[in-house]
C-alpha cells in the first residue's frame, strides 16, 4: 500500500483514510456535497453538449471535460462542506468537529474559494497550476 501511496504523492495527490467503521462520517458530503455537485455538472455537460461539438482529439476532449469538471467545483467552498457536515449533525465515537477542521484545512491546498463564479480564467488558472498533465493510461501504479 505504501508504493501506492508514493505514486500517488509523486503525481500530487494526497491519501487520507478513514478509519475503520466510521465511513458514514462521509454520508455529510455525499448528500450536501456531491449530490448537487453531479447535478450541476450533468446540466452543465448537457448544456456545454449541445452548444460545442467536442474536440475529436483526445488529448483536447480530456482537458475539454475536465476544465468543465473544475467549473462545476468552483463554487464549492471550505464553508460549502463544513455547512454540509453542520447540518447532518454531531458525531460520536469516530470524529469531532475538530478532527473536522483539520481534513478541511489539509484539504485545502486547492484553493478555488478566491475565484468568481463568472470568472473562468480565474478558475482554471488556480486549478491548473497544480495539476500534472499526464494521460491517466501513463501513470503506473
């Protein structure tokens, strides 16, 4: 496992795990997270679809869905996810508001919170700074 997560690193990503028998902890995210989160992106993919014919490479089709993808997440915010886990509750046993704060704080190093809505340069240029352009056929795990 920790070749894995080396590889990861190496291409930037971070490896958090949850501890055993508390996976509902992520339910808060699931629901006030990436439910409205795959909603906006369908319309928006639906929406980009119909307006834009898609590149024919794929290299371009790749990034073309991706920086629609990034799009999408540019209004989630540290406070979108902390209002998520607000709303479902306390916890017990497996985590604390605490423990909370410090997965958002150290989840924090992508940091889209600056940029506007409306303003996509702003956006792509935060989120593609930190992102490492190779094909995911490439990376060996």
């Amino acid at each position: 496992m920790e070749s894995v997560q080396g590889a990861l690193g190496d291409i930037g990503t971070s490896v958090h795990f949850v501890p055993p028998g508390c996976t509902g902890v992520a339910q808060p995210l699931d629901v006030g997270v990436m439910s409205p989160l795959k909603k906006h992106m369908q319309l928006n993919s639906a929406q980009a679809a119909v307006l834009n014919e898609l590149p024919e490479n794929w290299v371009k089709r790749r990034r073309y869905m991706f920086d629609q993808a990034m799009l999408t997440l540019a209004p989630i915010t540290p406070g979108t996810v902390r209002n998520a886990f607000d709303r479902a509750g306390p916890y017990f046993g497996c985590t604390t508001s605490s423990d909370v704060q410090g997965m958002l704080d150290e989840a924090s190093l992508l940091n889209v919170e600056d940029a506007q809505p409306n303003n996509n340069e702003s956006v792509q240029g935060v989120i593609s700074d930190g992102v490492h352009q190779i094909p995911a056929e490439c990376i060996a795990v």
